[in-house]
C-alpha cells in the first residue's frame, strides 16, 4: 500500500507539474554509518531474574539504492521524493548473566526497510540544501538473536525519520548528498525477550553520502 502511494504521488508530480516544471527522474546509490554510545540493556526472565546482558557493540553501516524524483517549483524550489531499498547491519554482545565467566557472544543482526524520503529543496546554481521527513517500510530481517533463548522480534512495520542535508550538482546530470537523518525510535525497540519489549536509551542518528543519475529533459 505504502508503495503504491509512493507510485501515485511520482505520477501526480509528474503529470501535474510537468507542464511549467522541469521534471528529471534518477537513480541513486549510498552509504550510511549509524552512531551511538556504547549501552547496554539487562533482559529479565520470565521469573524476574537477570539472564542476559546485551550490548551494542559498533556503529552500524548500511547501503541504500534506488530511484528519485526532482521537480523544479519555480527558479529555486523543488520537490525530491525518493524510492529508496536500504539493507543494514548491526552487531551485539550477549552476555549469558547464568553463566558467570563465560565469554561474551558476537551476534549479528541484518536487516532491510523501503526508505520513502520526501525531500524539499532550494538550489542556488550547482549548490542545493533540502530537507524532509521519512517513511522506513520493514522488510525482512536475518538475526543471531533468533537462536537466543526467549527472543522474539516485533518490527514496527512503518517508522518515521527526518533528514536534512546539502549537494551539488555536477553537469546538472550527475548529483552527490550529504545528509544527516534522526530517527523518532529508539534503538532495538524491535527487541523481545520472554514476552517483554526492550529498547536502548539512544535514538539512532545516521550520516549518509550518496551519488546520483538525473535523467530527463532539461529546460532552459
């Protein structure tokens, strides 16, 4: 349904401005990197006892691609949404609190969401700054976590962010981003254990870079 409406909303820009709007479509490609500080969440048994101890262990990286689409409002304003599949990865420490002096587990968790940026934005010649909020539509996910007594996991199948940042645009062709996303959920607040939700105290902020293809006519 997200997807759809996502589909509908490129066609209305499309069609409806396409008139006294210069439309170009694109594709994009990225990395990310997810900062945090080092935390650490106890998870309780079902009788009320500590019986793990988890661990963020690094900031996380992912990769993102997919499709966009700019419309020129005028002489400086546009209109940016984006299509965008982002895989991923987070790493954890778990800790068996029921086996004193036992070494820590590595786990790994990855995971893909349908990003779905909608982006406003002023350019200045090759110059542009934008901002906006952002849809993240839950995929699927592959975890370590699921071979862990008592785990179970509850994404949220739609979350919100905010992204806001800068580019340039090269031979009004090619384009590269910086931008800065935060997120309005906490950290692994996916995550249960014997029944109980669990989050960290953080909320993830990410930093992400991209580069990009503008294709279309262009008007002068």
């Amino acid at each position: 349904m997200v997807m759809f409406r996502m589909l509908c909303l490129l066609i209305f820009l499309y069609c409806g401005y396409g008139i006294s709007a210069q439309i170009n479509v694109g594709i994009k490609l990225g990395l990310a990197t997810t900062g945090f500080e080092e935390q650490q969440i106890n998870i309780l048994d079902q009788g009320g006892l500590q019986r793990f101890g988890l661990a963020l262990r690094d900031g996380s990286y992912s990769i993102h691609g997919g499709l966009m689409l700019r419309a020129r409002l005028g002489k400086v304003f546009h209109i940016q949404p984006e299509l965008l599949l982002q895989s991923n990865k987070t790493d954890y420490n778990l800790d068996d609190l029921a086996a004193p002096g036992a070494p820590a587990q590595l786990l790994t968790e990855k995971y893909q969401h349908l990003n779905l940026p909608l982006m406003l934005g002023a350019q200045w010649g090759a110059f542009r700054v934008q901002a906006g909020p952002q849809g993240h539509v839950f995929l699927s996910s592959r975890s370590d976590l699921s071979k862990v007594e008592g785990y179970q996991e509850d994404f949220e199948k739609m979350t919100l962010s905010w992204v806001a940042g800068a580019g340039i645009d090269i031979w009004k062709t090619l384009t590269i981003d910086l931008r800065y996303e935060g997120s309005l959920n906490r950290l692994g607040d996916h995550i249960r254990f014997f029944g109980n939700s669990y989050s960290f105290e953080d909320r993830p902020a990410r930093l992400l870079v991209s580069a990009g293809l503008l294709f279309g006519k262009k008007k002068r």
